[in-house]
C-alpha cells in the first residue's frame, strides 16, 4: 500500500455515484481545488478543474455527476468525463481529461497517498 499523506473523509462520506468531497492540494506550487468521489466501488480523485479551462467542475457543492449518475460533468462547459479514469468523453475538453489524484482507502478513511506538489 502506499504511503498515507493526509486523510480526506470518512469512507462513508461518499456514496456510489453520489455527492463527492471536496479539498485542495499543493498543485504547480499553487492551492488547487481538487475531490474524490466514489464510482462503482472505487474511490477516485482528481483536480477540481475542467479539462478546457480552470473551471471547477461541480455545479452545487460535491455535485460532480450528471443526472444519470454515469460521468462526471463540467459545470460551465457540460464536458463529459468518464468517473473511474478521468477521460474526456465528450464536450469542449476535446481529449484532455480530469488529472487523477494518487488515493487510497483503508480502515474507513479515504487518505491522499502521496505529496501532489509538482503535477
């Protein structure tokens, strides 16, 4: 397992394609906006930025998925990202996807696993 950096939530913050959590992390020697979110099972993370612009890309507070739960949607542009990976599927992020985060989960915590400074 990797090493534990700095706990995120509880485990059972994040419900199946449900609200996600958000943080900020070291990114580019700057504070990023970043969050996890749970998708079948998985926990992932990614920064908070649309792959066309900085924009962050949930459209309330943690809401990062589109209405059929199925991908992660832009807030300003309705890009489509695929959950489990990040990947542009469709919109103005033309092939550039979400950057994932290094996460881990163990013993009913969601931990960022490793220092995230230089991207």
């Amino acid at each position: 397992m990797a090493e534990i950096q700095r706990l995120i939530c509880a485990s059972a913050e994040l419900a199946d394609a449900g609200k996600g959590v958000c943080f900020t992390v070291n990114w580019r020697q700057r504070e990023a906006a970043a969050f996890v979110i749970r998708f079948r099972g998985q926990v992932r993370g990614y920064l908070n930025e649309c792959g066309h612009v900085p924009a962050q890309l949930d459209w309330q507070p943690g809401e990062f998925f589109d209405d059929s739960k199925l991908y992660l949607i832009c807030s300003v542009h309705g890009a489509l990202y695929a959950p489990d990976s990040g990947q542009c599927l469709g919109g103005r992020c033309h092939g550039r996807g979400l950057v994932a985060l290094p996460v881990a989960e163990a013993n009913g915590q969601v931990f960022l696993t490793e220092e995230v400074a230089h991207g």
